[in-house]
C-alpha cells in the first residue's frame, strides 16, 4: 500500500457499494486518512462486519429507494454534523444479450446504478449548498464508453452516469462542488474468476499490461474528493492502464 498523504480530517464521507472490493477499498482510505465514513451496501450483514473492521459505520440500504437514501444522509448528518463526500459506487449486474434482457434486467440495473447516483447526489445537495462545499465521485465503465457483449443495460447505465456526472457538475458549480468520476479497470473478483488464458489476453490489450491494484483506484478517487482537485469537475477519469486511449 503506498503511504498516501491525503487529509479528510473532519469530513464526512458516504461510500456506495462499500461492503466489498472497490466500494470497501475506497472507504478503507478514506477512513484511514481520518475521515468520518458511513460505508453503505444493499448487503446488511456483510457491510456491518466490513465497517466494523474498520472502525467505521455501516448502513444497509437500498439505493433504489428515496427514503432509504434519504434517511442515509439524514443519519450521517445527524451523527457527525456534515457531509462532505459521496462516492457512488452501488451497482449490480444482470448480463445478458439483448434479445434474451427482460424488463426487469434493464430496470433493475439502471435503476442501482444511475437511479442510485441520482438519488444519493440529491440527497447530499442541501447540506453541500449550505456548507458551500462538496465532492460527487461517481464510478463509471469503459463499457459505458465502448459497450460491451451481453451488457446493454449496464453499458446504458454507465453511459447515463457519465452525462450526469457532467450536467451535475455544470448545476452545483456555484455552490462550490464538484461532481467528477473514474473508469476503472481493477483488479476483482470478477476478474480473478476469468481463466487464466482469457485473462492473458485482456491484459495485453491494456497499455500498462496488469490490471490495477484496487489501492490505485481508491487513490484515485481521493483525489478528486480532497480540496487540493477543487478545480477539477465534470471530468471522467479512466484509471484504466491505457486500455481506454
């Protein structure tokens, strides 16, 4: 782990997705750089263990839902007096080619990934409006740029946070937030499950020929949530090894 010097003491930060892989490594270093984090997943059992190993909070909830999301922010703002990060990271899969997609495919996708974002963002802007201050990091995919067999309904998802991210971070401007997300291509479970012989040849389609270290996503994205990116916004960030060039 590299020894990372970001400083989020007295910040507040709500990680999506946080129960594992990604999601958890981004609230580990927000958490280990002195941050207040709320780490929230669908998964009750399995985000209350996470947190609790960190020594942060975790919520189970359900991004799908307005008044669960906004109880989420009611209740980091309750505990710790502000809110100051939102990392939207929640996202589910439901692979399939398109003529095999049922209604429920598509919705349910769209509706953890985008409808997720959008929900938690707007939660989260009175409180960035009355502090005159927030970070919006929003996790897309290449595939929401170049597509990908089997996945229209992830690739449209990740699309459509990509035109949100921008419009967002064209609306909350002057009240001093910033809305920016990355494209990762990490290193995950999904990734360790491919066999050896297809993961040999998507690693030599990418430029720096390895997948990242979850670490080096996490990195990332405490970038573009710390102060010292406050004039970086409306930007996706591919950390992605090259592969996207």
């Amino acid at each position: 782990m590299p020894n990372l010097t970001f400083d989020f003491a007295g910040r507040t930060a709500i990680v999506t997705g946080a129960a594992r892989g990604l999601g958890l490594e981004f609230a580990r270093l927000f958490h280990r750089s002195g941050a207040n984090v709320f780490l929230v997943d669908a998964d009750a059992a399995e985000v209350v263990h996470a947190a609790d190993e960190l020594g942060a909070v975790g919520v189970a909830c359900d991004v799908t839902s307005t008044a669960a999301v906004e109880a989420l922010v009611d209740q980091a703002i309750t505990a710790t007096g502000r809110l100051d990060i939102v990392v939207n990271n929640a996202g589910i899969l439901r692979d399939r080619r398109l003529w095999k997609l049922s209604d429920e495919d598509w919705s349910e996708v769209l509706d953890v990934h985008m409808g997720g974002t959008f929900r938690l963002t707007r939660a989260a802007v009175p409180a960035f409006r009355q502090q005159g201050y927030g970070r919006v990091i929003n996790v897309t995919s290449y595939t929401g740029l170049r597509g990908n067999v089997g996945q229209a309904n992830y690739g449209a998802a990740k699309a459509g946070i990509i035109g949100f991210t921008k419009t967002a971070a064209k609306e909350l401007a002057a009240f001093g937030v910033t809305v920016n997300a990355i494209s990762p291509n990490a290193e995950t479970r999904m990734i360790g499950s491919i066999p050896e012989e297809k993961r040999q040849e998507l690693e030599a389609a990418i430029p720096l020929g390895r997948f990242a270290a979850p670490s080096e996503i996490a990195a990332a994205a405490a970038f573009l949530a710390s102060e010292e990116a406050g004039y970086i916004t409306g930007v996706v960030l591919p950390v992605d090894g090259g592969i996207s060039i």
